[in-house]
C-alpha cells in the first residue's frame, strides 16, 4: 500500500510540474564558431544561428533540439552576405558587415543591432531576450521612447500600432468590425521607425503567432512568438522605409507584373446567372460608356458547387458566351473554392481520394469539413504533386478561354470554422500537422492556381486573386481585403489596409468596392468608386441578398460622375501601368502609405490623416467620407496641386478643401510627372496616337521611368517592351527623354507636354527646333513627335517687368 502510494504521489508531482511549466530562458553563451556567413552558438537551452544573408539583412535562427525545417516557404533566396569581422571579448561578440554592427552579450545571450555610425536600430530586452514557454517561443525587444510601429499587412487598426496587439491565423470574418483580428492573411513582418531611422523584422514562422508593440507591458518592451516552431527571424537594416522594403520584397519575392486588363475596372456579383444576364450586363457597359475590362461570376456557376465544372442549366454553352464576352473585349474570372465536394463519380473528388491527395487525420482518412458544397475534402497544397494535379484541373475554365481566377475560402475556412489541429500536411516531405499549415493553405492554393494557369495559358499571364495568404504570396497573386461592410467606416479602413499589403509587398491589392455586405447609399457607392479609380485592384462586388451595384443603377446625375471618374482611371493608365512595372522590379508599391516617403513627418501618423496615401510617385489621394463636402486634409512638405483645377498649396500644413462627390482631393506633388492618354472603353482599345505628360512645377529634379509592353504575354522578361526615362530638371528648366530601351515600338506616335504651375514660357525648344506653345487656364502644353531617339526640352520664361 505505500509503493503504490509512493507512485501515486509521484505521479501527481509530476502532472502537477507539468500544469505549473514556466518559461525557459535562452540562457548563457557557452561555445560559438563561425561557418562561413554563419556564427553557430551553443547555449544553455538552445542553438542559435546569426547568418549574413545580405550585408543588411540578418538572420537570427533559434532552436532548442534540432532544427524543425530545411526550407522556407516565404524566402526564395539565397545567403550572399558575409561577416566583414568578428571579435570575441569577455563579455560579447561583436559582428561587422558593410551595413551593419551586431553585438551579442553573453551572459545572458541578448542581441543588438547597430548602423555602422554606431546608432542603436534595435536590441533584445536585457531581461527575457529569446524564451521558450513548453513549445511557444517568444523573442522580447526593447521599445525606444520614440518608437513607432508599421506593417503586418492586411491589419485593422491605425498606421501606428505602437501600444496594440495582434495575432496571425487566417480567418474567415464577414463583415470584420473595424478593430476586428485576425482577419483573412498572416504577413508576419512589421517596421519600427525611431530617431530617423527605420529597421524591419520578419518572423518566418507560420504557426499562430502573436505580436505585441507594447501592448499591456506599461509599454517597456515589444514581443513576437508563436506557439510552435523556431524562433527565425529576419532583420532589416534599412535607412528608411523604401530601403527596407526593398530588402523585404528582395528576401520573400516581388509580384509579377499583372496583365494590363486587371488594372482596368472590374464588375462582379454574388451571383449573375444565367449566361443571359451576364451577357446583358457586358453589353450595357459598352452600351452606356462605362469603362470595363473585367466580369465574374461566383459560385453558382458550377454545377452544384463543384469546382472545375460548369452548371448546366446557367451556363450550357461557356465557350460561345465567353466568346462573345471577348468580342465586347470583356475578360472573364471565376470563383475557385478549394472544397471539393464528397461524391463518386465527380472527377475530382475521384482522382484526389484515389492518389491520397486530401487533407486527412493521422490514421490516413480524408478530413472532411462542410462548405459550399456540403461535405468536401480539401487538397493538401503544400504536396508538389498534388499543386501540379490542381493546376492541371485548371483546363476545364481556361479551354473554355477563362482567364482569371479567384481563389476564396482558402482560409481554409469551413462551416464551425475549427479545424482540428490534427489534420496533417505533407509540407514538402516534412509532414506537420494543422497548427503549422493553416496559415501556408491559401498561399500554397494560389500558387498552384497561378503555377497551373501560367502553364495552360499558353504564354498569357492569368490574373489570380487570393482572399488568404503568408508572406511570400505576393509572388504569385493579387489579394482582396474580403467580406467587408457597406459603410464610409469600412471605406477608409480599405484604404489603410491596402497601404499595410502595400508595405509587406503586396503591390496588387484592393477592397470590394461599395462593401460586400450591406447597402451603401447613393452618395457612399459614388464616393468609394471615385477612391476605387486610384486603387490597384478596382473591383465593385456585392453579396447575394443586396441590390445590384453596376453603375447605371445610380441617378442620372451620380451615373456621370462615376463614369468621370472610370474614364480618369483609364486615361491614367500609362501612369498605372508604369508604377506596376516598378512594383515588379522594385517592390514599392502603387498604394504608399504617406510613411514611405514622408517618414519623419509626425503628422501623416495622426488618425486624422492616416487614411491618406500617394497612388504611385506623384499622386496624394484624400480618402473622404460620402457625407462630408469638407475634408481636413494634410498635405506634407513641398508644393501641390488639386488634380482637378491645378490649386495651388504650401505644404507642411493643413487644409479644409472642398470634397463634393464629383472631386476627391487627390494632388499631384510638385514636380510630378503623369503620363496619360485619351479616354477608352477597354484597355484592348486604341487611345490614339499621343500620349498625354503632364510635368508639375517644382524645386527639385524628379524621374519617371515610363513602360510599355503588350499587357498580356511574358514576352517582356525578354525585353519584348518600349520603356523610357523621363527626367525633369527645373534648375535647368529642362526635360529629358531617353531613347527608347526595349524591342517593341511605342504605341503613341506623339506626346503632348502639358506644364503645370509654371510661369509664362517665353520659348520652348526641342532637339529639332523651337515648338509652338499655347495656353489654357492654368496650363501651358506644346505636341511634339515621340520619336524613339532621346528628346531634349529647354524652356525659358518671360521677364518680367
């Protein structure tokens, strides 16, 4: 009786240990050796791994047994950095890159990041550092008293989230409230900004992770974690916000340049059907000259909610109606759930249970959770084989010429929302479970859309949209900011949210305009399809029970200036067009939150202005709300200038301008220069023969890089493109051309300069002589030939007397 008492006890002691765990410390440096670009430390309760993996960009890798994972599903790069020096004393190690200076106390092991002046970017908390609680592990970092907080992409919230808390687990959340989190995407990446500095960290963990910007710890300290996995991080030693974009983009991916016809104005509903109805809504656009370039249909085109078919009743001839939708030069996208439906004898469900293509528990069963379709099985993406089985799929939309295609609920979600977290993945041979890989399923969705797409398009580029995703996704989609609400509340938490995608890479991305549920009135439909003109992913979407949102819904009056307002999108189009070039190239976005290029200024943080952001390099837009004619506007230091009328304002203050429904104060920064061209009705459709610059006054020499290519294949990675740069020079009075780089000829055989904010011109000459110059209202404009070979423009101003 007392050996089984004695057990018992020991038992309970045991549980009762296990019930009272505490946190474990990363504790002291005990051995370190540097491998190349890589310093291996042994510590008391860990492994860590600090790697150059770019001069400015380090890696700091902690586990406690082995390491969990060979392979990243965000970083598709490799290291090339190297450690300039590395010097151990007493009681730290110390680092150097070109970039860079790392200091690693050791007792207890805390990092700190320097610039190469010796200005503290960001350090450790010198209390708890790196800690593991059981399987969660946490990093904790010192707050500045200055610190301000950017990023995590599609989060609610203001621009600053110094002082707030979030978490990443991709979540299926109709109509989000305004502080609602998790939302659909987990972008684990943010920004801290202090004494003129910037740094990035990216956490590429996929487990739920937590992030903490002082939120309930009397604002001491910052943390990230997540409840699996290893501490890895990534950290960014950008000099400003631009650079550490850059960096990130460079590390986890740039987004390919869409084709030309998705950043035209999109028209969907939940649903149009049948195949009538569509073909009614395609021929009125045309019919009432609203530009459109893109229609949906949702999920009742499949036959009972299968994917990969067609109903056949709806739509019993997808081909002929598609190819009458081309014939108005309409292209044609369609929902794509990754929930296929529980039946024998639908081939997909077939071939997916036959190669053991499914999600499933341990035992080997397919999970089945309840979605459209009722009971369905779900892909597990993160197999090779089974991204290439789904892409191939992929034939029975594309033969019938479907050329976009929306990847929804790849959340994933299901009815009851909970996976259980035994479901495994097959995580490229790296088996793991739920917690691990929910966060990864809408990516690896999409990149198997896009991958198969690209292959069956035959050289076409797709358009892929995504409602869920991880870092890294913006390699392969555009993403939308899901099920939100017809309000003005929900209107401007878009504009934020779009500038967050912005921020983590994700040039390409946009709101249901009008809100997905919910009826906006009148004024709110017109006022978010002004703001939708300058936004990159321009899509008007309504649920199943609203009223129908096409434009000539609207009065009369409303039908006009939402029309102005679709022909200014496409007149910018050479605009937009070349920014997204950019955006593939470099990684900054076309939305950009006013934190990018106006860091120091305090102000753009304020929750007065924070909605505000600049489309592209020479545009500020003004998010107003549909009831207000006044708007408090904040416009940063320089010159600008209404779009609309060429007003001209000082920056560095604050303005009440006029906002009627017919004018969003949108401005054009000084020395801007905004290629554009003649209205149309499609992006397939002639604009003429001259192209449109519009060159704003200014102090400072400014650049575009203007582009074209054919907008619709990938010849342009080979060069099969016309691009130039245009520099404008107000010290010299001077605009400069470059001859034309690329294979392809312009499609503009004439440009028209148009010169805003400039004093009287006295004279203007071209490299072939002197050009005509006249004058309307606040404008002087001069047409010239668009030849390929450089253009020099030289102006001089009347005197005056």
């Amino acid at each position: 009786m007392k050996k089984i008492l004695i057990i018992s006890c020991c038992l309970m002691l045991s549980l009762f240990n296990t019930w009272s765990e505490t946190s474990v410390s990363i504790g002291n440096l005990k051995t370190f050796k540097q491998e190349k670009n890589t310093i291996n430390i042994e510590a008391d309760n860990a492994t860590v791994q600090i790697s150059a993996f770019r001069d400015d960009i380090i890696r700091v890798r902690a586990y406690r047994e082995k390491p969990l994972r060979t392979f990243s599903y965000a970083v598709e790069k490799q290291a090339t950095g190297k450690f300039e020096s590395v010097t151990d004393d007493a009681t730290k190690l110390v680092l150097k890159t070109g970039s860079l200076k790392i200091e690693i106390t050791k007792s207890p092991i805390r990092i700190s990041f320097y610039s190469p002046e010796g200005k503290l970017l960001n350090a450790d908390d010198s209390r708890f550092g790196m800690t593991w609680l059981g399987n969660d592990v946490t990093c904790f970092k010192k707050i500045l008293s200055n610190e301000k907080f950017i990023g995590l992409g599609e989060k609610t919230g203001p621009l600053n989230k110094r002082s707030l808390a979030y978490e990443n687990w991709n979540s299926d959340v109709p109509a989000y409230a305004l502080d609602k989190d998790p939302l659909y995407a987990s972008i684990p990446f943010y920004m801290g900004i202090h004494n003129g500095i910037s740094y990035g960290i990216f956490f590429d963990n996929s487990y739920k992770s937590t992030f903490s910007f002082g939120a309930s710890t009397d604002d001491e300290m910052s943390h990230f974690g997540a409840v699996g996995g290893e501490m890895d991080y990534y950290f960014f030693a950008g000099s400003s916000v631009r650079n550490v974009i850059e960096q990130y983009t460079w590390l986890t991916g740039r987004p390919k340049l869409p084709p030309l016809w998705s950043l035209g104005y999109q028209q969907c509903r939940y649903s149009y059907y049948p195949d009538k109805e569509l073909l009614n809504v395609a021929q009125t656009f045309r019919e009432k000259k609203f530009p459109c370039d893109v229609l949906y249909l949702d999920i009742h085109y499949m036959d009972n909610y299968k994917v990969f078919t067609w109903n056949p009743e709806r739509y019993p001839q997808p081909k002929e109606m598609i190819d009458k939708l081309k014939n108005m030069s309409f292209h044609l996208a369609v929902i794509i759930d990754p929930g296929l439906k529980v039946e024998k004898g639908y081939s997909a469900y077939d071939e997916g249970v036959k190669n053991n293509y499914f999600l499933s528990y341990p035992n080997g069963q397919p999970y089945i959770g309840s979605v459209w379709p009722g009971r369905s099985h779900f892909p597990d993406f993160t197999r090779p084989e089974v991204r290439s089985w789904w892409g191939q799929k992929f034939t029975t939309l594309t033969n019938k010429g479907v050329e976009g295609f929306w990847n929804d609920m790849n959340e994933p979600a299901t009815w009851g929302q909970k996976i259980p977290d035994m479901v495994e993945f097959g995580f490229e041979g790296n088996k793991t479970t739920m917690k691990e890989g929910h966060n990864i399923f809408g990516m690896q969705m999409v990149r198997a859309t896009y991958e198969g797409t690209r292959n069956l398009m035959e050289g076409r580029r797709p358009l892929t949209i995504t409602r869920a995703t991880y870092s890294g996704g913006q390699r392969y989609s555009t993403i939308w900011t899901g099920d939100n609400f017809a309000s003005d509340d929900h209107m401007l938490l878009g504009a934020r949210l779009v500038a967050n995608l912005g921020l983590a890479g994700f040039s390409f991305a946009g709101p249901d305009v009008g809100g997905f549920i919910g009826e906006p009135t009148k004024e709110l439909m017109v006022r978010w399809m002004s703001l939708g003109a300058f936004t990159p992913f321009y899509r008007n979407h309504s649920a199943v029970d609203v009223n129908y949102r096409e434009p000539w819904i609207l009065p009369k009056d409303y039908q006009d200036i939402v029309r102005n307002y679709l022909n200014l999108r496409y007149q910018l189009m050479p605009y937009i067009y070349s920014n997204a070039l950019l955006a593939s190239r470099t990684g900054l976005p076309l939305v950009r939150t006013l934190a990018i290029d106006y860091t120091k200024d305090e102000n753009v943080f304020l929750k007065d202005f924070e909605n505000q952001y600049m489309f592209g390099d020479g545009l500020l837009v003004c998010p107003a709300r549909s009831t207000d004619s006044y708007t408090r506007v904040y416009l940063p230091e320089g010159r600008w200038y209404r779009f609309s009328n060429d007003e001209a304002f000082d920056g560095g203050k604050d303005y009440h301008v006029a906002s009627p429904l017919s004018d969003l104060p949108v401005f054009a920064r000084e020395g801007a220069i905004i290629p554009m061209q003649n209205t149309v009705q499609n992006t397939t459709e002639s604009a003429g023969d001259t192209l449109k610059l519009h060159v704003f006054a200014g102090v400072k020499p400014t650049q575009l890089l203007y582009y074209e290519d054919d907008g619709t294949t990938y010849e342009y990675e080979k060069m099969a493109s016309y691009e130039r740069t245009i520099n404008f020079d107000p010290t010299k009075n001077e605009l400069n051309i470059s001859e034309k780089k690329g294979s392809l000829n312009g499609r503009f055989k004439k440009v028209c300069l148009i010169l805003h904010g400039f004093d009287t011109i006295n004279s203007l000459r071209s490299s072939v002589g002197e050009l005509k110059v006249s004058s309307v209202r606040k404008t002087q404009s001069a047409v010239l030939d668009w030849s390929d070979s450089a253009i020099n423009l030289k102006w001089k101003f009347q005197k005056s007397k």
